[in-house]
C-alpha cells in the first residue's frame, strides 16, 4: 500500500474518530525497515507522542478497513492513558 493510501484509508479515518477538533498537531509517515510492506506512523497529539506500525507487513486478509480499526482501537487506549484525556473513553464518539 502507498504511503497515500495509508494516510487517506487507514490512518486519516482512525484520526477522525478518536480526537477532537485541534489536538492532532502533526503525524508522519514513513516505509518502516521491520517488516517488507511496513508503514510507521508518529503522531503528535496534545504534546504527546504514539509511535506505532500501521501496516505491519503484507497480512492475508487485512484490508485498509481493519488496519484503520486496529489503529483506531489503540489511539482510543493512547487518549485514555495520555496527560490530556486520563481516562477518557473515546470509544463513545
């Protein structure tokens, strides 16, 4: 998957979901070394930084769709344990 299509299909949808207006403050992209096929994401929310494969290798099965809801899932867990949504259970949007 082009670094495009990641940004528009998985990570773009997952971001929507989970922050507010003006907490996302910056997120990079980049072909990651683990894994042929890999993506890397870091994103900056509210001063606080998530690092984390967004594409994890060439997976059978998984689309754009299920990548964006396994980030989704965990940027619900990164709000709840971050300084600015402690306990926050973004799930609820």
């Amino acid at each position: 998957m082009e670094l495009a299509d990641v940004a528009s299909e998985v990570v773009a949808p997952a971001i929507r979901a989970v922050f507010k207006e003006g907490e996302v403050s910056g997120f990079a992209l980049s072909v990651a070394d683990a894994l042929e096929g890999s993506v890397a994401l870091s994103l900056t929310a509210r001063g606080e930084t998530f690092d984390y494969l967004v594409i994890q290798g060439t997976v059978p099965g998984m689309s754009a769709e299920s990548w964006s809801e396994n980030l989704r899932s965990l940027l619900v867990d990164f709000v709840a344990e971050s300084r600015f949504g402690w306990a926050e259970n973004r799930d609820l949007r």
